[in-house]
C-alpha cells in the first residue's frame, strides 16, 4: 500500500493528525483510560513495574513484555507538549478537567530528587463528585499511590501561557525532557519531565536496549551555526550526548541518530541558534513508532484494504 493510502486508512482512527498520535482526543479518553488502567494492573502496581528494571526482581524479558502491552514514552517538544495539554483540557471540556502535578515516580524507586512535583499526571477529567482524598488525590490517586506523596498540586492544562512557563523552567533550571507516557497505548497517562539517569523508560532504551520503551519524537535539534558563540551550554544540556562541539571553530553538530528531539538544548541557546525541525525532512531516518501505534497502523491498512 502506498503512503498517501497508509495516511488515509490511519486517518479512519486517528484524523488528519494521525501521526501525532498524542494529538488525537482518542489519547486522552478518561473512560478508556480508566480501563487500560484496570487491565494493567495485571502486571502489577506501578511501583512493582519501575523496580522491574531494577538488578534483580522482574528481568527484562517481564520489561519487554510490559512495553509490548502498550507502555511506551515518546519525546515531545515544549510546544506539542502544550499543545496535548490543551487537546486534554478541549476533550475532557465541562468536566472540571484538571491536571495534578506529583513528585516523579521514577526519581522516587531510584533515589533522585523529588523535592519538586514535575510529573504532569492524570491528563483527564477529575469528577468533581470523585472523592478526594487529604493529599487532594481523585482520578490520579489510583495510579501513583504508590508510598509516601510529598509536593504536588492541581494546575489548569487549559491555561497555555502558564503551561508554557512551567515547562520552560524543567526544560532551563532543571535540564528535563518533556514524554508523554502511555499505558494500554495510546491511553495517556503522564506528561513525565524527567532525565537520565532516572527515568525508566531511558533506562529502559539505552542501558537495556529495549527502543520502544522510549520512542524519539518527530523533530531534531538543527543548528545554524552562523550565530553559535560555541559556549557549549546546549551540550551540557543534552541528557543524550547528540551535540559535539568544535571549540576552535565554535561550532556545533547535532548527531542526527542520537537526537531524540527534546529541544530541551533549544531553550539554554542564549544566541537562539538552535531550532526544532521536522525528524523527516531532514534525515533518512523517520521517527520510530510506538510499539502501539505499529499494531493500530497494521489493523486500519488491513481494514483499509478489505473495503
Ligand atoms: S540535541 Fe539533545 S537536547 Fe537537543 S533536541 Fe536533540 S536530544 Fe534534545
Ligand atoms: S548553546 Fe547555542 S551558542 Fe552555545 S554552543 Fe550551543 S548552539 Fe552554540
């Protein structure tokens, strides 16, 4: 089947912005996502499956079998990050949506520091009748009750010019990159802002080789080097070594396999010489899939080809 057919057949589950899966209101059903979590918890509490990769317990053949269930992380950049805050807020609309900022569960199974809530949770609708309970908890207490809460807060996802600042602040202070992490894809469950050596799902992919555990997003870091002062900031920044910097020439590479499209370098650029472009514009190499939107792609092109 040809792409422009692939399109339109992805387009009977997904609209015009099939690809960005993350985009589709379908991502961000509270119902749905209710029921991916029921079925998950199959495998276990959410504690039980972040220690899995830890030595010992679980082993990663268990991990790999989590992650084909449909728990995956993909990169997102600040804008589509607001972006599908905003798509959760419009689809979850009259239904008091409102987000809940916690302590990064990953930080806290690997001993980081989780004196800050960066972890955007429950991105669905917490009914107002929902009990609440003394730490504020409603939809999201299922998922991350998992020991002792410490900070956290409600924000409103509708409000683009405070998300934005939010973000901004992990991605600058705090060098974190934004993933939007799913369980019973495409069932969002987290906008994590996270970092290496924490995060699970980098740990998964690059200390376990397991890649569709963490997904690299649809842009890379491209850099006009006419306005680079080579002060090396954006290659600090970078948790995944994708920037080498020519310190007699003052410039920068981006290593175009190694960008996961972040953009997180972007925002510590003091002479603005970087920007986010298209993954596939630029490289013969597309992004990779999550491991659900490969089976979601392979049933709408076989549904597609019997009519
Ligand atoms: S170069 Fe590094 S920091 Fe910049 S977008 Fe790519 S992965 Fe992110
Ligand atoms: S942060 Fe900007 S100016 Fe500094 S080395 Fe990177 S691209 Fe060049």
């Amino acid at each position: 089947m040809c792409e422009e057919c692939m399109s339109h057949a992805l387009a009977t589950v997904y609209g015009e912005e099939q690809a960005r899966w993350y985009f589709s209101p379908h991502a961000h059903d509270h119902e749905a996502f209710l029921a991916a979590l029921d079925k998950e918890t199959e495998y276990g509490s959410q504690y039980e499956i972040l220690n899995a990769v830890n030595p010992g317990k679980y082993g990663i053949e268990w991990v790999k079998k989590v992650v084909q269930g449909g728990r995956t992380a993909q990169v997102v950049t600040l804008e589509e990050a607001i972006e599908l805050l905003r798509i959760a807020a419009e689809t979850n609309q009259g239904e008091d949506f409102r987000c809940i900022n916690v302590s990064c569960i990953c930080k806290r199974t690997r001993g980081g520091d989780i004196s800050e809530p960066v972890c955007m949770t429950s991105l669905h609708r917490l009914k107002p009748e929902d009990p609440q309970d003394k730490e504020g908890y409603r939809a999201g207490r299922r998922v991350f009750k998992t020991g002792e809460q410490e900070t956290f807060y409600e924000f409103d996802a509708a409000d683009s010019d405070k998300m934005r600042e939010l973000l901004l602040d992990f991605e600058k202070r705090l060098g974190l990159v934004h993933t939007v992490f799913t369980i019973g894809f495409p069932r969002i469950i987290t906008l994590c802002n996270c970092e290496m050596p924490y995060c699970h799902s980098m740990r998964q992919r690059f200390l376990y080789d397991i890649p569709e555990a963490f997904v690299e997003g649809y842009y890379v870091a491209s850099v006009n080097n006419d306005r680079c002062t080579g002060c090396g900031k954006c290659q600090q920044q970078c948790n995944f070594g994708a920037i080498r910097l020519d310190r007699a020439l003052k410039t920068v590479t981006t290593m175009l396999t190694r960008c996961m499209g972040c953009g997180i370098c972007r925002s510590v650029c003091p002479t603005d010489a970087i920007e986010m472009v298209e993954r596939k514009k630029v490289t013969l190499l597309p992004a990779r899939e999550p491991v659900g939107l490969q089976k979601l792609r392979k049933e709408s092109v076989e549904k597609g080809a019997k009519k």
